[in-house]
C-alpha cells in the first residue's frame, strides 16, 4: 500500500464483525484519510455513527473499490469470493475475515503475534483465521518455540456471536421463551441453545468430524507451519453471546515444568496468564488479548501441559486481528512494498 494514510472500506460493517471492527478502529491509530462502510442493499439508507460522524451505508459492488486502498471483509465466505478478487484488481488490498480464502496457498493466513513473516511478500489478500483457531495459536506458539508440539488435543466451548446477529437473537429470545414458561424452539442450529450445549459447529463430515473442527485442525497447522502436527478437535457451541474458551492439552518434545510454562507464556505476545484465576467469556469480553488460566503438568504423559485459553471473539478473533494485519502492513509492509 502505497499511501501513508489510507482510504479504508468495511464491508459488512452492520454485522457484529463490522461492528466490532469500527469499534478498534476508533480505539486504535490505523492512519484513515477516510472510512466508507458497506453492507447490502436493506441497509442503505441508514448510517453508521463513527467518530462523531454519521457515515452512510452503501451497497456492497464492485465498483466501490476503485476509490479505496484497502478493504475489511466482514461479510461472509460467498460475499468475498464474489467481490474481493475486484477489489484487488482495482488496487485494493483484503483482508478477509471469512473462510473463503484460508485454504488457498497464494493467501497468507496470518496471526501477526505468531506468522508475521507472511505478510512480508506484499500479499492483496490476507486471509484473517477462524476465531478458535486464534486464540489457540496464540497461546500454543511460545510453548512450541521454546519445548516443540508433539501433539495437540482440544476441546473449545464456542460462544454463539461466534455465528453472527442471528444466533445472538436466537439467544436472546430463546432465554425470554423459557423463562416465560414457554418452549425455546431451534432456528439457526439444530436445537435450542438457550440452557443447552452441543457438540456441533457447522456440519459434520464423512469422517464425524464438524467443519469448524477441520477448520481448527488445518488452520492451526498452516499458520505454525507444521503440516504433520498430531492434532484433534472437539468443538462445542454453548449459551454465552460473546466469549470463546478452550481446553488445551499439549504433548512437547521435552518436558517443561509448570513454573517454566508459565513464564514462556507471559512472554508470550498478546497473552496474560492468570495463576491464581482463571478466564472466563465475561472476563475477556472487549479485551484484544488472549488469557492463560489452569496451567498444569499433566500426570498421564512425562511431557504435556493442561491449559485452559479464553479471549473475545469478535476482538481478537476477529476485528483486532484484522486491524492488527492492516497495522503491519502499512508498517513494516510498507517500507518493504513502496
Ligand atoms: N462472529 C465471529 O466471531 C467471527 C469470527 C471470525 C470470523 N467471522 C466471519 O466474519 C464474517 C461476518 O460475521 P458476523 O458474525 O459479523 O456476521 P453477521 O453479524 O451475520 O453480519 C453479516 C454482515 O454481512 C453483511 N452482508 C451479508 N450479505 C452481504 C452481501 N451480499 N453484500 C454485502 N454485505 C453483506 C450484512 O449486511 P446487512 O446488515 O445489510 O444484512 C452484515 O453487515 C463471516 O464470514 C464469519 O464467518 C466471524
């Protein structure tokens, strides 16, 4: 990118993705010479407080992007197959917080706090993770740097924001009904969610495994660059509206004791560990870091640790991350690409 202060779009910005991104982006010094903002035709007309000012809500088109030097895609896996490859091909860079494009291998899948070094190519597209993967990553990067990942085993308690404005809806009226005396009936999931858990995100697979179990899996290996890593997944929606959490069991390549765990996570960057507490969903909510609680040895192997990891999906699995990769580029980036 070639500006120092750049033209930056929002598209999907009426989603909670795009709200929350409008949020880090008033909290945060990305250089914006201007700020447009996107969604579809049902929301034109209506504007978007940001700043003090009223922007106003346009279509979502091709056409938009000749003006613009980058774009945050906040609109789902359909929206940016169809519409950032324009984008690009106006000059404008993505990035992309849907699934559309982390598989492809010309895309970097970036974590700037773990994978920097793959956005140093001047990539156009930069596809942001999966929200559970990030938080993930996060946390087990600095234990791999300093002892090796063997194998990883993971079990993630997933908030519904985690789905979008629907599924917080759902929530919200599914909890009323019931209170109410009356019955909470399933729309957006299988079955009802309010004072319900279940062991299903997305669809599941030939092999019974869900898409976002296989998303966690690959992504986790793409972005720590070890595409051999021994890795499972559980993935869990439960009734909170914003918060994800994750147990963690590691096994490493030599041990490492409880009080070394630790400190190689507060070295970590982008962590806070709690010794004496643990994270929970309310505790991260609005937070751009990733929390650290439970750190334990784990008696079954001679080299594992437990942890437990908690941060706000719609921050840093989501929104910040996305501002995050705009931040490098225009940094670093920059001086690399002119
Ligand atoms: N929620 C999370 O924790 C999370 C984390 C990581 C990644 N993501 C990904 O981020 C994306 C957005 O998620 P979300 O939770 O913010 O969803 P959401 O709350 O359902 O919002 C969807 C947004 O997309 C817009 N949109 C839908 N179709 C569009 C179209 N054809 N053209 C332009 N805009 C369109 C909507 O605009 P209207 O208001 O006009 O309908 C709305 O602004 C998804 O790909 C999701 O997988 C979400």
């Amino acid at each position: 990118m070639a500006a120092r202060r750049v033209r930056v779009g929002i598209v999907g910005a009426t989603g909670l993705v795009g709200g929350e991104l409008l949020r880090v982006l008033e909290q945060r010094s990305l250089p914006l010479s201007e700020l447009r903002v996107f969604a579809t035709g049902r929301s034109t007309g209506n504007v978007i407080r940001f700043r003090g000012e009223d922007l106003p809500l346009e279509e979502a088109a091709p056409g938009v992007f000749a003006d613009l030097d980058l774009a945050f895609f906040c609109a789902g896996a359909d929206v940016a197959q169809a519409l950032a490859p324009l984008a690009v091909a106006k000059g404008c860079v993505v990035v992309d917080k849907s699934s559309a494009f982390r598989r492809d291998p010309g895309v970097p899948l970036a974590v700037p706090e773990v994978n920097p070094q793959v956005l140093r190519g001047c990539p156009r597209i930069i596809a942001s993770p999966n929200c559970s993967t990030i938080q993930l990553v996060v946390a087990i990067a600095p234990l791999h740097r300093a002892a090796g990942l063997r194998r990883v085993v993971v079990s993630t308690y997933q908030s519904v924001s985690g789905t979008g404005r629907e599924a917080v809806n759902e929530l919200k009226e599914q909890t009323r009904a019931v209170l109410a005396g009356g019955q909470a009936s399933a729309g957006v999931y299988p079955h009802p969610i309010a004072f319900n858990l279940f062991p299903q995100i997305e669809e599941f697979g030939a092999d019974g495994y869900s898409r976002e179990e296989v998303k966690l899996i690959e992504e986790t290996r793409r972005i720590l660059e070890l595409p051999d890593l021994r890795i499972t997944a559980t993935t869990v929606r439960v009734p909170v509206f914003v918060g994800h959490c994750a147990a963690v069991n590691v096994e490493l390549e030599r041990s490492m004791s409880r009080a070394e765990a630790v400190q190689c996570l507060r070295a970590g960057p982008g962590i806070i560990v709690l010794e004496q507490d643990y994270p929970t969903p309310l505790l991260c909510q609005g937070r751009d870091e990733v929390f650290v609680g439970r750190v334990r040895e784990d008696p079954s192997q001679d080299r594992g640790l437990d942890l437990w990891v908690a941060a706000d999906n719609l921050r840093k699995g989501a929104a910040t991350n996305a501002v995050q990769i705009a931040e490098f580029l225009l940094g670093e980036g920059q001086a690399a690409c002119g």
